[in-house]
C-alpha cells in the first residue's frame, strides 16, 4: 500500500502475514535505503485491501493495518481485531536538515501505547529497570550501554526501529517515540506474535537466525586483565588439571602484541610471546581452548594503521589507549573488512589456530570526543548517521571471513557491544567495564535479559565486576569473596560463563585452597555448571533451531501473571530453572575495609535471606532440598554462601551430565535424567560432534523425553539422525525429583535404569 498524505509518501509493506514494514519520507523524494539488520525479503503474502471515506486497510492473517486517510496515522489490529499500537496522529516528524555536506533528515515517530502495558527491549542498559515504561533513553552505543532500537509489549507484538544514528526514546504519559539525528526516512517494522517467543522468533526471522556455538564453549572460562607472557597464560590451565577444577577456555587479553604503538597489530611480542604457536599447542594438549583479543583500532606503526590511512579507510578520531595515536578503520567498508582479516588471519587464526576472538571496543572507545568527530564520511555516509552499528559491522566481517576460511570450526565471537542482527554472527556480548558493587550486580540481570528480549539470546558479564574501587585489596579483602562468590553463581546461569575483570587476580586458587568458603563454593557452581551442560547445550539447539531464548524473562513464561512481568532480579533459564541471584550481602551493610569485615561464612553458620516470587500456575521444586512450593507467591529462601535461590517448575526434564575436567571429557553413557513430577513435560536432548557446521546438513541427533504425570510414565521416543561417533547404545538413569532424590549436585539412585539402542521405549515410574 502506497499514499501520500499531508505532503508524506508512506508505504506499507508486509513481509510475511505476521511481519509489515512502515516507510515514510517526504514526498518525492527517492531515498532508496538497504538495511544492515534486516535479511528477510518479502514473502508473497496474501493480504485483503478496504478503504472508505476515512481509511484504508490492508490485512493478512495475523495483522490489520489501517491507515487514517486524514493524518495519515496507522492503527495496528490482531486478527482478533484487538488494537495492538496505535500512531499517534501527526505523530511523524521528517524534517530536512544539511549535516556533513549530506542531505538527510530528524526522523521521529509517536505511538500511543496502552496504559497498562508493559514493554520490554532497548538493548543493554544500565539503569536496573525490567519494563522500559516512564524511561527516557539517548540510545548511543557505549561501554557499559548496548543499544538496540526495538520494544517487545507483553501484549504480544514488537518495534523495530531500523535507525543506526544516535536516537531518544521516551515512553511519556500521552507518547512513546523514537527520534533519530539522522535518518533517511522513517522506517520501522511491526511484528506480531502470540507471545514474547513468539514475538522474538519473527525479529530473528526478519534480522537472522543464531548459529550453533562449539559445545566446549559452555564450560567455564578465566580471564584476567590481563596474562602478560605465555607461560603466565599457560601455567593458569595447568593449574586448573592440577587442582581438578573444570575449566575450558582461557582468554588472552591485550598487550601480546608489545607496547601502544604497535597496538593491535596481530601479531606476538618476541620477548614476553616467543612462541605463540607453541601457546595454544600447550592449551590445546590440556584439553582446553583459547581465546584472542583484537580491537578495531590500530597503533600508528602498524602495518594496518598504513595501509587503512592510505586507503581512505580510517575513521579520524582517537580510539583507546589513550595518548597512543590509535585510530579506528572504517568497518562499513567491506574492502576494509578484507583487510582487517587479512591481517587477522595471516598474523594469528591460520598462523597459531586459535579457537574463538574477543572483539573488545567493537562500539568503539571514542576519546577526546569532538563534534567533528561524527562528521566525517564513511562508506555508507556521515559516522553520525550509522555509529549505533559499528559493533554489527565489525563483528560481521570477523564472523563471515573466518566461516569463509574454515567452516570446520565454528564461529565463536565475545564483544563489547551489539546491534540488531548480530545473532546471525555467533557472537556473545557482554555487559562492559562495570564495577564491582552489590547494585551493579542486580542491574547485570535486567540488561541481560533485556538484551535477549531484542532477539539476541547470547548474553554475560564479568563475573566479580571489572573494576574492584569499592573492595580495597581484591582478593585479600573477604568482603570481594562475598560478592565474587554470588556474581559466579549468577554466571553460572549465563549463557557464558566467564571470569575477568582488572585490579585483582581471579584464578579460583588465589581465593585459598579445598577447605576455604571460597575456594569451595567457586569449585561447587563450576561443577555445577559442568552437570549442566548437556541441558545447556540442548537449549542452545533449542535457540538455534526453533528461535527460542536461553536467558528468560518472567514475561516470556509467565505472561498472564501480572506479579511477574516487572520483577527485575529473576529470569527462566532456559524453560525448566528458575533464577535469583542473590545480590546483597550478608551484612545488612558490607564492611569493605578488609581489616573490619568479619567473614561471614566459618562453617556456613550464617545465612541469607532472600525473597523470591514463584510464578503462578505451576508448582516449584527447590533444587537443593526437593521441597515443593505452589506458585503465585513470594517465599523467604535461606541461603548459605555455597548456594543460591534455584527452582525448578513441575514438569521439567533435566539430563544430567557427568562429573567432567572439560566439557567433552566423557560420552554420556550413562546420563540421570532429572523428572519434576507435578505436570506433564517434554525435554529434547540434542547433540552433535561439538565443532563444526555438519549439523546444519542434518549431522546430529535427537531424542525427546516426556512425561506423562497423570499415569506416571515416561516415555523415550525414537532417535532421530545420526553423527560420527554418536553413542549407539546407552543408559539413562530415570530419577524422580522429591526431598530424596535428585537434589543438588549428586548423583541418585535411580527409580529405573533404561537400557536404549535408539528405539523408542516406555516406562511406568
């Protein structure tokens, strides 16, 4: 549908029954614009037209847009005829402007909302809030601040506001709004669902779908600020396989390359870094993997600094470290995507084989900001007008260069920052350079999911806060323990699970030995996290395959509860735990000095009280005693320092890992599988060969368990498909949950051992 109304060309498009795109420009003008999020091409789709003397309609099956033939303002219905969001009336702002010897536009357009409510998105933000609704938010890509201009309303349906410039968005009493510096034209997608997954799954249908990640990279990761040889590098693994302690990743942060100068310049220092092929054969021999930083700026004797300078692609501005001269390239030029993986490739992924890249400042660091800054041209126009997608463009040329060169590793991607569509790019942002503080740790939660609420499901932080001002002596400082501990057990329940930070050490034995609060209660949530790997990875299938969410808020499960769609310190991990990291500490006001804090914990004499509500409508097994709780209400939990306020809702399947050094140790052939009676449930255990892209040709397999509560069977369907070295026969250990069995970390007695060869099998319990 195509009009002008009040001297504005608007065009209404759909793009599959349940997607429609707005475009709005002033009239005549041809402004052709091709997006660097959206990926879908228009389906042809059925649609119905109505027009009368007041307004046109056209209707698929799921969406009826009606467009107000005097204000040219749209109302979007279901197919219930239920309005979904109105446009306000002249809502839409397109104002002409000169910036940068460019013609572009202030683009802005209102929506009235209903008062009751709720909506969801905006990306990573750090103000502790869960609904965005009363927030006023300059979206500018940051440390700390990932951006992302897309709403999902509990109501079922979703905004994406496809803008790169910096941009306000105002949720007010009488509008809600999203207005650009600089725009082409207003362009923006409506996208309905009959639930927030729903919703999620056409943003990934318009922006992309999720790759799977290597399986190894659900285990447990350390990183410090950094190991400043290879043999400080090396000797954190050996430590771990000395102590027993899992562990499969490690992350080499900056400074490998030598000094500022020479900043990024992909390649190793000879003196602290002489054998760099060596470093991760070393890594490689003990079973883990390795991780590289590289940046988007370079220091002015590097060879990249030249040549991108002599190209005409570097941005001309200072990026990070200060006073080094380091500028960035300009990464909405593919020539120079080529080139920076030109280097990247020849200087380290097919020189030393290195298994994953941390792509750190990919927003990027801007320092001595001046207003010139944004000026100068890009290759897709004004810095200004697509700085919001730097990170989305930096991560795309890394992640498509290396599936290019060896497809037979998967694209494994840690950055900084992100924007629409960065999912399809295998790529797991994380929260900044935040501090180390009890209220900074809550905010982590609502910026994780709200994060995944914009389609983006691969999400972590720093485990223990990145900068340690607030707990003087780090380590030495028992009150650190206290908040390293709970951070590690919020991570535990991330979709990465990995330590870093600057100021202090985190390596699991500066902490003390087997015997010590710490050390055991860091050592209890990574083995933890090990038992539920396969769990781990089977949602992550789940994710990849059918657009599902790793990390869940209560609004996704739990949508006609009202009581739960604004609670900001819980979240479903994947369908079956429920989270609630505990984020104060024991003292009702911490003693950060070091030399006045009483440790808390001798013999885990004391505890926390912490309030959890139980969502309505199920029932709720404490993880670690089996007791069951009827949903729809707010518990006290009692928690020592070793464990945390964890759930389970009736129904749920949990397979159950094997006691492991690294995540691919041992073949689960004899795997417990966890059932929380109380509801019927269904589990799919997925697994392939962990590492390269077979899968997506149909090389992998899957079982799927369900349970059946009223005549209390279980029943084991058919597997489906095949992988090399896929376990042909096997055991699967049926545990029913109860104040028995299947409690904590340990193993149980089984209520029945079932003996599988691939055919479906049933078993009354």
């Amino acid at each position: 549908m195509k009009t002008t109304i009040n001297s504005v060309d608007i065009q209404v498009q759909f793009y599959s029954p349940g997607i429609v795109r707005v475009v709005k420009s002033e009239q005549g003008a041809d402004l052709p614009k091709e997006s660097l999020s959206v990926v879908k091409e228009p389906e042809d789709v059925a649609l119905q037209f109505r027009e009368n003397d007041k307004e046109m309609s056209i209707i698929s099956s799921s969406i009826n847009v009606s467009l107000n033939k005097e204000t040219g303002a749209l109302i979007f219905y279901n197919s219930e005829n239920q309005i979904l969001i109105s446009e306000k009336n002249d809502g839409a702002v397109i104002n002409p402007k000169k910036y940068a010897g460019f013609d572009v536009y202030n683009v802005k357009q209102s929506f009235q909302l209903d008062p009751d409510e709720f909506i969801y998105g905006l990306g990573q933000l750090q103000q502790g809030k869960m609904s965005q609704r009363g927030q006023e938010v300059f979206l500018k890509q940051g440390n700390k601040e990932t951006v992302i201009p897309f709403i999902l309303s509990n109501k079922g349906y979703g905004v994406f506001w496809d803008n790169y410039s910096p941009t306000k968005f105002a949720d007010k009493q009488d509008e809600t709004f999203f207005d650009s510096e600089i725009g082409q034209c207003i362009d923006y997608y409506l996208m309905i669902g009959d639930n927030a997954d729903g919703v999620i799954k056409q943003m990934r249908e318009l922006t992309g779908d999720v790759p799977m990640f290597p399986y190894w990279t659900y285990g447990y990761w350390q990183s410090r600020e950094r190991y400043k040889t290879q043999f400080e590098t090396i000797e954190v693994i050996r430590k771990y396989r000395e102590l027993g302690v899992p562990i499969d990743g490690i992350i080499q942060d900056w400074r490998y390359w030598g000094q500022d100068s020479v900043w990024n310049r992909m390649a190793f220092d000879e003196t602290t870094f002489p054998d760099p092929k060596g470093l991760v054969d070393r890594v490689h021999e003990m079973n883990a993997h390795l991780m590289i930083v590289a940046w988007p700026g370079f220091g002015p004797l590097t060879k990249q600094f030249a040549e991108f300078k002599s190209r005409n692609m570097q941005l001309n501005f200072l990026t990070w470290p200060p006073n080094s001269g380091t500028k960035p390239y300009d990464v909405y030029n593919p020539t120079a995507r080529d080139i920076y993986w030109k280097y990247l490739n020849e200087g380290i992924f097919s020189n030393i084989h290195n298994d994953a890249w941390w792509l750190d400042s990919s927003e990027p660091d801007h320092i001595e900001v001046k207003d010139e800054d944004f000026e100068q041209p890009t290759f897709l126009g004004p810095y200004r007008s697509v700085v919001n997608a730097f990170p989305l463009e930096h991560v795309k040329g890394v992640s498509t260069h290396q599936r290019a060169t060896n497809d037979q590793k998967r694209v494994f991607i840690l950055t900084r920052s992100a924007f629409a569509g960065q999912q399809r790019y295998g790529a797991n942002s994380w929260s900044g350079d935040v501090v180390t503080d009890w209220d900074v740790l809550r905010k982590q939660i609502s910026a994780g999911l709200n994060f995944s609420l914009c389609g983006i499901p691969h999400w972590n932080s720093d485990i223990g806060g990145f900068f340690v001002w607030n707990f003087p002596g780090g380590v030495n400082n028992k009150a650190f323990h206290e908040i390293y501990v709970r951070w590690l057990q919020f991570g535990t329940f991330c979709p990465m699970m990995r330590s870093h930070g600057t100021d202090t050490p985190r390596e699991i034995y500066q902490f003390g030995a087997r015997g010590d609060w710490t050390y055991d209660s860091i050592e209890k949530f990574i083995n933890l996290r090990y038992r539920l790997i396969p769990y781990i990875y089977s949602t992550s299938w789940d994710v990849s395959a059918n657009r599902s969410t790793m990390m869940r808020a209560l609004v996704m499960d739990f949508a006609e509860d009202k009581n739960a769609l604004d609670i900001d310190n819980q979240y479903m991990f994947g369908k079956s735990f429920l989270v609630c990291p505990v984020t104060e500490s024991m003292y009702v006001e911490t003693k950060k000095d070091e030399n006045k804090y009483i440790d808390p914990v001798e013999n885990f004499s004391m505890v926390k009280s912490t309030s959890v509500y139980l969502p309505a409508g199920t029932q709720w097994f404490d993880f670690w005693t089996g007791k069951i709780f009827t949903g729809g209400q707010t518990i006290e939990k009692q928690t020592q320092i070793n464990t945390m306020p964890l759930y389970l809702k009736a129904g749920s399947i949990v397979p159950w890992g094997p006691e492991v050094q690294y995540a691919s140790e041992k073949k689960a052939e004899n795997m417990e599988i966890r059932i929380y009676p109380g509801a019927d449930g269904e589990f799919t255990l997925y697994e392939d060969e962990g590492d390269n892209y077979n899968y997506e040709e149909g090389v992998y397999s899957t079982i799927s368990f369900k349970w059946d509560d009223q005549q209390k069977t279980f029943s084991i369907s058919d597997r489906q498909g095949e992988f090399p070295g896929m376990l042909s026969e096997r055991q699967f250990r049926l545990v029913l949950v109860d104040e028995t069995a299947g409690i904590g970390l340990d193993e149980s007695t089984p209520v029945k051992t079932v003996s599988y060869s691939g055919k479906a099998v049933t078993e009354k319990l």
